[in-house]
C-alpha cells in the first residue's frame, strides 16, 4: 500500500541575495501545497524538512530542482502515514547553520572535507590513524552514534570551535572524519576543520540517514537509531543481526529508547523514559521538576 504522506530533508548551500524576498515566496509556495515543517533561509542557502502528500511533495521538488538558487540540490525522501510537523515555520537567519565565525565565516563551496560515500566511511571507521567526531547534540548522540566516535562537550554547535581549538594538535597526521543527521552541519564543520589546518578531513556524505538507506553499508558500526527532528523521534539505521538499542531509562536504567520531554513547561528537558517510569515519575525528568510544578500551581491558587 503507498504512503499516504513523505518526508522531504534537503539543504543547498548557495548565495541567496535577498534572502527576505526568497522567504515570502516560499511560504506562498509551501501554503499552496498543504507542506508543513521547517525552513531556515539565509544569504548562504538554505536548510529544510517538510511533509506533505507524495504529489505536493514531487511538485515541490520540481520546483526546487528548477528554480536558479536551488538547481542541483539533493534530496532525503522517507515514506510515512500522516503529516510529520504540526505548523509550517519558514524564516530568514543570519546563518543556516550556526558556527559563528562572524567575519571569519565561509561557504562550504569554497572549502569543505572531502566526501565520503557509505561503504567508503563504513571501510574507513576501522582504519588505523583515525578520528571520528560526532557533530550533533548531546541527545542526538543518546539515542545513537557511531561505534568509537567522539561525542564533544559542549552545549550547542558554537561550541565546536573552541572545543576543536583545545584539541587538533592531538589530531595532526590523523584522518578525522566528521557526520551529523542529513549532511549539512558537516559540510560547515568539515570546512572549519581544514582551516584550522587539518589536512586529512573526511566527511559522510548524505548524513546518517543516507548511510542508513544504503544496499551496501546496510547502516553496520552504528549503534542504536538516529534523532530525527520530526514527529518520529528516531529512524532505524543498522539493518544488520548487530542493531541494537543503547539508549536507557534515565529513572531506572534499563534498555529504553523512547525520548520524553518533562512535563515541568520551564525545564522541558529531553529525557528517556520506559512506560512503567512515565507512568511513576508522571512525565517529569526529575523530583526536583515535579516539586517544582507542584509549587507553582499553589502560588498560582493561592493568587485567585
């Protein structure tokens, strides 16, 4: 039975010189087509994912795929049964993905780590000399990573610089390679890694759900699923005997890879949680949460 409804992931780097007007006649364009998601615009590109049905999906990508700022660019489609976004968000930012070089920034056009195909990464990851850097977020990495991948310790994806900084003379003569979900923060991040004067910089073209997808590399090395930052949470990427779920209970411990975020609005932290610790902690990531919406709902009663 066909999918009632897809999922369209998509980023093209290119200069937009009026990022403004672009970002009207999109949304005019996505309105028309019943499209629902996110899009960021800016004077480097732009960076997307929508849902809609596989004719407003196929017209859009026709569209794109036509249209001179956007001819060329690569498109992730997944199969699923409804709409996966609950609005349409479409704005204009100051960077597409934010690394927050300010004057030092760049575009990937110009200098980015050399791509690798799926069964080239999969052959590299047991290579000798070689580093593998995670450039996603902390709980991105939770619910699933690559087999001896660095995860660093920062809070946001600025972050990285400072953190690559304190560290790249450990990486000289090292390959380092490099992903992230779709490709994107990689084609960035890649680049920052070469002009800080690394020289053997890889990165995973297509992102970890292309690697996911693939006939070959069958998604072997990867350890539990991917974050998707659509209704579904997470995707399946090793389609080997070998898959596993590495994710556990942050109450309990036990095996558990269904992302909640806590029900106290001011923390809304993400957290995994098994069904019979949902039901126990009442959603909330902690005590401290819960006492917490406990004591606002007093004050709040005691104020009327």
């Amino acid at each position: 039975m066909a999918s009632s409804h897809q999922v369209l992931l998509y980023y093209y780097y290119n200069k937009f010189p009026d990022p403004e007007a672009y970002c009207k006649e999109h949304v005019e364009l996505c309105e028309s087509l019943d499209l629902l998601g996110r899009i960021l615009i800016g004077n480097e590109g732009i960076n997307g994912t929508v849902s809609g049905t596989p004719e407003n999906c196929d017209a859009y990508r026709e569209y794109m795929d036509n249209h001179a700022l956007t001819k060329g660019m690569e498109w992730k489609i997944d199969d699923v049964d409804k709409h996966q976004f609950p609005r349409l968000s479409i704005k204009v930012r100051e960077e597409i993905v934010p690394l927050g070089l300010k004057e030092n920034d760049f575009s990937p056009n110009e200098c980015t780590g050399e791509y690798l195909n799926p069964e080239q990464w999969r052959d590299m990851l047991d290579g000798e000399d070689t580093v593998i850097i995670d450039a996603r977020n902390q709980y991105e990495w939770e619910l699933g990573h690559f087999e001896g991948a660095l995860l660093p310790e920062v809070d946001n994806f600025r972050e990285l610089t400072d953190w690559v900084r304190e560290r790249k003379d450990q990486w000289e003569g090292k390959k380092v390679m490099t992903y992230c979900t779709g490709g994107i923060r990689c084609e960035k991040f890649s680049g920052f890694l070469k002009k800080e004067g690394l020289e053997d910089v890889y990165q995973l073209h297509g992102g970890i759900v292309t690697y996911g997808k693939d006939k070959e590399a069958k998604g072997e090395k990867w350890k539990g699923s991917c974050y998707v930052f659509d209704e579904r949470i997470q995707v399946p990427i090793n389609q080997t005997p070998d898959a596993e779920t590495i994710a556990k209970c942050a109450h309990c411990g036990t095996v558990s890879d269904r992302y909640r975020n806590c029900e106290w609005s001011p923390c809304n932290c993400r957290h995994f949680c098994c069904e019979a610790c949902e039901t126990k902690t009442r959603g909330y990531c902690d005590d401290a949460c819960h006492e917490a919406f406990l004591g606002s709902f007093a004050s709040s009663a005691l104020c009327e």
